[in-house]
C-alpha cells in the first residue's frame, strides 16, 4: 500500500476496512485477523497521513548541525571579544600601577618585587637552547574482525602521555615549557578529553608539541628513564604511534599571557 497521497491512501484503507467489517454468509466463519487488519491499517492511514501533511515536503527531523556550528562560532567571537577586553583593562592598570609607583613608595617596592619574579613565573619570554618532543596519533584504526588487534584507546595519545613527557622534561632541569605554543605556568593543567588536549580553556587536536628549554643533553636522559616515556615508546613500535625528540639551538617560548587568578598562594622566600 502507497500513502504518498493522502486521499488516495484514505480511500484505499476506508475501503479495505469496511470490507473487512462486513457481515459474512451463513456459514463462513469469522477470522479475528479478518478485522484486525483492516483496523491496523486505518490507524497506519492516519499516522502516515498526519506525518505527511506536517512535515509538507520537508524533513520533520531538522539537522541540527549547522546550528551547532554557528553556536560555536558565536561563543569564539563572544570569548574572543571579552579577552580583547580583558587585555584593554590588563594594559589600563598596568599603565596607571606604573604611574602610581612613580610617587608611591611602598607601591613601587611591591611592583620591584613582582617584576622580579616575572621571569620564574613564566610572564616573560625567554630563549634558549632546549628540546621540542612531539605525540602523535596513530595512522591506523581498529578492526573490529580482528579481536586480538588494538582496539581505539591503543591507537591515541592520552592525557598520562603528555604528563609523562612533561615531568620528564621538569625532572631533567627545564627551565621553562610550552605546550602546543602556549606557556607553562605553575597554574597549567595537562587534560585530554577524547583525544584532543585541554590547555587553559583552549582544545587542540594532535600532534601534541612539547617545547622546553634547558639542558638537552639532561632533558635526554631524564625522557630516555622516565617509565611512562619508555611505555609510550613500546606503543609507538606496537601500534604507530608518533614520538619525535628533536634538539633545539636557540628556541624562544613566548610570555604566558592568559589569566593568573589564585584561590591561595604564598610568596617564594
């Protein structure tokens, strides 16, 4: 039966339904599904009937996509703008902290003291020799015919990988890091969600870059013994994955520049 007219669909199934209902002869038995039919196609008629006049040529399921998309968009334009804001103010106070240091002592002792630990705390370029390691994922994707093959968390770097490079490089006397061209603060968290790593309220997708500077042949060594570098180093012969160790000469790690907030903390003696 074809309902793509709703008249012609009425017809048909009115039709069947009342000869279903109809009385029989002396004599012939009445079957039970002789009259259910007919009723399950009349209430079908209908539903399709209703679906086809609502939805009237369109699809009553909207594709909510590119409605996710522009959300998105507007939340970076939003997020974006509020940071361009934020810097105006950053840039305000500095300017009038500056001048008030000019002719406030104890403001100026203050400013003296935080300037000196700009550097430490990561709110200053620095340039130096270093190492630069990246994580990539796997190329290949798992099969679901071979049930002694990788499956999907074998074939992708996690959030344990980029914390074991990290505290490698720390361990063997970093003195300053970025990851993925952002700095590290002592405020940084290393999180992944899926595969994509969360870094300061920003996502990025693989490969994962690690800058450090310091030592590198220090930094070598301290990757070549941390355990958790040598496992991901298995998975990469095992599954494909991407390790890359290269020596920087002179590599330059911009200034953190996002916020500082602190719920608590205690001036370095």
């Amino acid at each position: 039966m074809e309902y793509t007219s709703g008249a012609q669909s009425w017809r048909v199934v009115i039709r069947r339904a009342l000869g279903g209902l109809r009385p029989r002869r002396r004599g012939q038995r009445t079957r039970g599904w002789s009259v259910g039919v007919p009723l399950i196609g009349l209430i079908a008629g209908l539903l399709f009937t209703t679906s086809a006049r609502t939805a009237d040529g369109t699809a009553l399921r909207d594709d909510r996509r590119p409605q996710l998309a522009q959300l998105i968009a507007d939340e970076r334009s939003r997020v974006a703008a509020r940071q361009q804001t934020a810097d105006q103010l950053n840039a305000q106070v500095e300017q009038d902290t500056a001048h008030l240091a000019q002719v406030d002592q104890p403001v100026k002792q203050a400013r003296e003291q935080a300037d000196s630990m700009r550097q430490a705390a990561g709110f200053t370029a620095l340039h130096g020799p270093g190492v630069t390691v990246t994580l990539n994922d796997s190329s290949r994707r798992a099969s679901e015919s071979d049930p002694n093959g990788p499956d999907n968390d074998d074939l992708v770097v996690h959030q344990g990988d980029v914390q074991a490079v990290v505290n490698a490089m720390w361990a063997g006397g970093a003195e300053a890091m970025s990851i993925m061209d952002i700095r590290v603060i002592s405020t940084s968290a290393v999180r992944c969600v899926g595969n994509t790593l969360l870094l300061h309220g920003q996502v990025f997708s693989p490969p994962f870059k690690i800058t450090a500077i310091g030592e590198p042949t220090a930094m070598h060594s301290a990757l070549e013994s941390a355990e958790g570098v040598r496992q991901f180093r298995d998975a990469v012969a095992d599954f494909g994955l991407g390790y890359t160790e290269t020596v920087e000469r002179n590599v330059t790690l911009r200034a953190y520049d996002g916020s500082s907030d602190l719920r608590s903390a205690q001036v370095a003696q």
